[in-house]
C-alpha cells in the first residue's frame, strides 16, 4: 500500500446525485491533488492543495467541487455530473518542494454516471 | 508547451524479451523524469526516475536511457515477465510545476 487510500472504490450515480469522494494520506505530505484518468488519456490534474490551500484549479467544471480540511484529507464532491465524467479519479499526495517531488497515488475511485 | 509524447499506445511481447517504451518532451525545462508503472486496480505508483545529467540509470530489470540532445528517453524492460504487465507512464517536471505524464502504454507479456 502506497499510504494513501480513497472511499468509496467504486460508485455509481445518476445526474442528479450528489455524492462525494474521500482521499485520505498517511505519509505526512503537505500537497494532495486529484487527478481524472479516462481511457487512452493521459492523467489529467485537476486540483492541487498546498497546506490545505488551493493553489490549481485546471479549468475544472464548477460540478466539481473540492475541499481540504486538513492536510491529511481532500475530498472531491459531486454534483449534477454528465455521463462523460465517468472514469477514474485519483488522489494522490507529496511532499512538495523542489523538481524531485514524487506523488503517492492511491487506488483510485471507479465513477460511473449513468 | 508542457507536453509528453509517449509512444506506442500498447505493447506485446513474450517472456523474457525486451519490452521498450519511448517518450518525448518539448519543454528544456525538465529536469526530472520518472516512469509510473499501474497495475488494473491500483493508482500509478513510482517505478524508476532519472536526471537529465545521467544518460542511463538501470534498477534491476529495469533501465532508463535518456539522450538530452534529441529531447527522448526511454524505458526498457529486460527478460519482460507476466507479472510485468502493467500500464506504464513517462512523466517530466522541473521545480514550481506539475507533473505532466504521457498518454500511457499498456503492456501485455504473454507466457
């Protein structure tokens, strides 16, 4: 295990839902980020906090909203998603600072808007 | 432009052949170079990294060459095992940005 986990690992939900996803990291990181994984894409960053401040909000559709209440925990909540939301959604977290910075990647989120 | 360009989109090969992956960047500015290795299920997960200052570092199977001059490096996997099948990911970042990953090369070795 990298250290890093994600609730729920799979989730199913309508348009009209509202749901949302945890990520929690174990490694004393100061920087988390979510990340959106479709197939045949490359990862594509969709937030990133720094000691628990927005820093990167990659032109990010507003029915995706995330929060990070402390350094340890990020979450990404959802609402009124599309079908072409569907895909994996990772967390992953660092230690920031410096061009070595490597991320720990959790397992992922499996989305499925029906 | 801070764009990798990973090449081929998938990958077969036997066991204990060579498996070779090849990326591309346009951005000087790069100064570090993992490779992620993901496994179906999992998140990616680091496997290998290299410094433009070197021109190869090799860890067990696994070896990256990188050629400065011509903006490429690569992965290369020797004796492939099954267990080896993963999807890999090129990725490069120099300091104050973000780590800007390839489209991935999903790779199949057959017993």
């Amino acid at each position: 295990e990298t250290g890093v986990t994600q609730t729920p690992r799979h989730l199913v939900m309508g348009m009209t839902n509202k749901k949302s996803l945890k990520c929690e990291q174990h490694l004393g990181h100061n920087a988390m980020y979510w990340y959106k994984q479709s197939a045949k894409k490359p990862l594509e960053l969709m937030f990133v906090y720094n000691f628990k401040e927005q820093t990167e909000n990659n032109s990010v559709p507003s029915r995706f909203s995330p929060e990070c209440p402390n350094s340890s925990h990020l979450f990404l909540h959802l609402h009124t998603l599309q079908p072409e939301d569907s895909a994996l959604y990772l967390c992953a977290s660092s230690q920031a600072g410096g061009s070595m910075e490597t991320q720990y990647f959790g397992p992922g989120t499996r989305l499925l808007v029906l | 432009q801070q764009q990798v360009k990973q090449s081929p989109q998938s990958l077969i090969v036997q066991k204990g052949g060579i498996s070779i992956i090849n990326c591309a960047y346009e951005n000087t500015a790069f100064d570090y170079f993992p490779w992620y290795q993901q496994f179906p299920g999992k998140g990616p997960a680091l496997l290998i990294a290299i410094r433009p200052d070197v021109s190869e570092k090799k860890e067990g199977r696994f070896t990256i060459s990188f050629n400065k001059s011509a903006k490429q490096f690569s992965l290369h996997i020797m004796d492939s095992q099954p267990g080896d099948s993963a999807t890999y990911f090129c990725a490069a970042i120099f300091s104050g940005s973000r780590l800007t990953f390839g489209e991935g090369t999903q790779l199949t070795v057959n017993p």
